[in-house]
C-alpha cells in the first residue's frame, strides 16, 4: 500500500510540473507581456513628452480615449476569437494572435496624430482579444475542475507581474529611449516572449504532449465539469441559456472596469492632485502590483479548498471599494496613498481569480471556447468605455473623485450579485 501511495504522489508531482509547463508558464509569460503594455500606456500618456508631442492636456478627455479604444476593439475582436479557437485550436490563435501585438506595437512609433495611435491601439486589441478564449481553453483541457483557480491564478497573476514590470521598464525607457523606444522596446518583448514561447511550449490538449501519461488524462478528464461532483449543476446544460452565466458577468464588472480605470488615471492622479514625482508613482505601483500577485495565489489556493467563489469574491470587492474610496478621499500622506492604492489593486486580484473560478463552475469543457469568448466580450464592450468617461467627467469637474467614485458603484453591484451566487452554494 505505501510503495501505490509513492508512486501514485511521484506521478502526480512529475504530470503537475507538465501542466505547468505546457500551460501556465507560457500563459503567465504571454499574460504578463499582454498587460505590461496595456498598463504602460497610462505612464506613457502622463509622460510630458507624450503630451507635448501630441499636444494634449493632462486632463484631456483623448488621453482616456488611448484605452478606451483599445477595449473597444478587444471586446469585440473577443467574440470573433472564441470560434477561432474552436476552429483552429488554442495554439494556432495565439500565434496568430501574439503576432499582430508585435506588429501593431512595431507600428506605433511610426504615428504622427492621435488617430493614428488609435489606429495602433485597436490593432492591438484584436490581437490581445486572443488571450481569454485561449487561455480558458487550455486550463479547462489540462486542469480538473478543484485546481482551476490556482491555474487561473498562474496566469492571471501576470496581470499583476506585468503591470509591475510596466512601473519599472516603461519609466526606464522612457527616460533613456523616449515614447518611441518604448514601444519598439515593447515590440521586442512581445516577440520573443509571447509568440516564442507558445511556439515553443504550447500544446493544444495533454493528449498531444508525449509526456504526459495516460492516467493522468484519466484523471484531467474525470474531473472536468460534464464529470465532477464538486459543483452544483443548477440550470440548463448551456450557459448561454443560463441566467448564473449571465450574472457572472456583471460581477465581473466590478473588477475590469475598476482595472482599467484605475490603471488609465492613477498615474495622473497621484502625479496631478497628490503632488508627488513621477519616481515615487512608479514605486508605488510597483509595490501594489508585485503584493498583488501574493494575494492572488493566496486567495486562489483558499478557493480551491472551499470550491465556494461567490462568498470569497464578496471580500475582495468590500477590500476594492476601501481603496478607491481611501485614495481618491483619504489624507494626503505617501505612506496611506500606498496603502490604499495596494488595497485597490489587492482587492482587483482578489476578485479576478475568484470570477474567473465561477466563470468556469458554469461552462463545459466543450463550450468553454464559445463562452469565455462571449463572456469577456460583452464584459469588455461594457467596460470599454469608462476610462474615456472618467476622462471626461475630470474634464467637466476637474476632480477625479466623481470618476473613482463610479467605480466604486460598479464593484457594489458586483457583491449584490455574488450575494445570488453564494446562497447557491457557488
């Protein structure tokens, strides 16, 4: 019995390093790269390079427009992209995916008006639109349903890791190459890690990995959604014509749209109406985005002990309301502007990693192409456009507070939601 026990736990050890190769490291790596340049755009546009080379204001309403659309092209390319991947598998979409990121980041440099640049930011955001339907796809063929928020959460996480590294590298370059280095710099990245590593590790199902035994697919296979006893099974087999579906993805609200508001006009924010110096912004965000990720793996590995998303999610958009709220109205201290920055960005990981645990308690493996891509699409759409809304309401107001304060309300709407979910035992 003890020598079964061994090799039963040596197998899983050696199959899980597998999954982690094959799967998460190359989607943390492409994930990371993905958001380090959406996030670095809300250092580039508060550059005075940038403004003085386009002729902007800091509290221009065209600088929300930068993100705005960039999303606006990512939600809608998102839903084209979940029947490519149905179509042509998970691998082939990301190459093809990750290749027009280089181009589209190549091509910036090059610009000479603002509608040029958006024409480059909605390049970009078709090509980026590949990621969720991809990365979704993977985890629900090599994943059993009990790991998927710590597999969510290693790729995930690179929300964080890359929104770390845009602090650090986007200031360098900057500083030493101008807006235009930055991009190609960029470009390079995008390149050599997102495109070169799927090529290189990036297996459509652990069926068409050598390595991977045949007991272990057994295993992925028994614990999928279609097969586990783990989740409820409330509703209609289509998530499409389930309405807890739907209500995921008003939660999911709460944490895109806090995200990237927050990321479009936090550097601007602290830089403008809290008076402090580009270098301790960086640092700042830096800081909050690096105990991000801790709070991410953390929070996934209690979510997959409990298998009960919607109660835990609830938590973190209390911890995300605390900190929009302390940083656009608390003390003007470095010290408590950290402290609420880190709780806002904290309490995002907390509710992503969460969301994406009940996204994947209500779809089955061979709809999870289809769904995630409609989910984050229309999630996406809606979302879209409020960095471009927070940039007009600081216009008319000239006040951030009234934009933070939107994305409070959004995130109160999320625990509503997830109150529906969690009496249901999600």
């Amino acid at each position: 019995m003890g020598t079964i026990s061994t090799v039963r736990t040596d197998v899983q050890a050696r199959t899980g390093a597998r999954r982690w190769l094959h799967v998460s490291f190359p989607l943390l790596i492409s994930f990371s790269v993905a958001q380090l340049v959406k996030s670095s755009v809300g250092i580039v546009v508060a550059s005075p390079v940038f403004q003085e080379r386009f002729h902007l204001g800091p509290h221009a309403a065209a600088v929300g427009w930068v993100s705005s659309s960039f999303l606006y092209a990512y939600g809608a390319a998102l839903l084209a992209w979940g029947y490519v991947v149905k179509r042509f598998g998970p691998r082939t979409a990301m190459l093809g995916g990750s290749a027009i990121w280089v181009l589209a980041l190549a091509f910036t440099p090059f610009v000479n008006t603002m509608s040029e640049l958006y024409l480059t930011r909605i390049a970009l955001g078709i090509g980026e639109a590949c990621f969720y339907p991809v990365a979704h796809t993977l985890t629900a063929r090599w994943f059993p349903i009990q790991e998927r928020a710590r597999a969510n959460a290693s790729w995930l996480s690179g929300i964080f890791v890359g929104s770390t590294f845009a602090s650090l590298i986007t200031t360098v370059t900057l500083n030493n190459l101008g807006w235009e280095g930055t991009f190609f710099v960029q470009a390079g990245i995008a390149l050599v890690l997102a495109f070169g590593l799927t090529l290189a590790l990036v297996h459509d199902d652990p069926r068409a990995a050598d390595s991977v035994e045949t007991g272990e697919v057994e295993h992925i296979v028994r614990n999928q959604f279609e097969n586990t006893e783990l989740l409820p099974k409330n509703g209609p087999d289509s998530p499409f014509r389930n309405y807890r579906y739907w209500l995921t993805m008003l939660i999911y609200l709460g944490t895109n749209i806090p995200f990237y508001g927050l990321v479009t006009w936090l550097p601007s924010f602290m830089k403008e109406q809290r008076h402090l110096n580009f270098g301790v912004v960086g640092g700042i965000l830096t800081a909050a985005n690096a105990l991000s990720i801790v709070v991410m793996i953390l929070v996934a590995m209690r979510s997959d002990q409990k298998m009960r998303r919607a109660g835990l999610a609830m938590i973190g958009f209390t911890l995300e309301i605390i900190g929009i709220t302390g940083a656009a109205l608390g003390p003007h201290n470095t010290f408590a502007i950290g402290v609420f920055v880190f709780l806002g960005l904290g309490g995002n990981a907390w509710c992503v990693v969460t969301n994406w645990g009940l996204l994947h308690s209500l779809m089955p493996t061979d709809r999870v192409e289809t769904s995630s891509g409609v989910f984050s699409s229309f999630t996406n759409l809606i979302g879209a456009g409020f960095p471009a809304l927070m940039g007009w309401m600081l216009s008319a107001s000239g006040s951030y507070t009234p934009g933070f304060l939107m994305l409070d309300g959004t995130a109160l709407l999320s625990i509503v939601c997830c109150g529906v979910l969690a009496r249901q035992k999600y």
